[in-house]
C-alpha cells in the first residue's frame, strides 16, 4: 500500500470527524512519515 494513500486516509478521517484543520495536518504528516518509514517510499 502507498505511504501517501495511508495518510491521506488518515486526514480524512480526522478532517471528518474533527474539522480542526492544524489537527488535520498533522495527523496527516505525522502518518506518512510513520508510513514511509515502515512501508518505505
């Protein structure tokens, strides 16, 4: 599975169920780099 696609997925749904945008961001960069380092790139 694509690094980026896991944390796209993973901002959505904070974006969904939150609607705080710097939560969202963050979470979402906090997952691909987690992702990248264990899938790779």
């Amino acid at each position: 599975m694509n690094a980026r696609l896991v944390a796209g997925i993973a901002a959505i749904v904070v974006a969904a169920l939150t609607r705080h945008i710097l939560l969202t961001l963050a979470v979402g960069m906090g997952t691909l780099w987690l992702a990248q380092a264990i899938i790779g790139k």
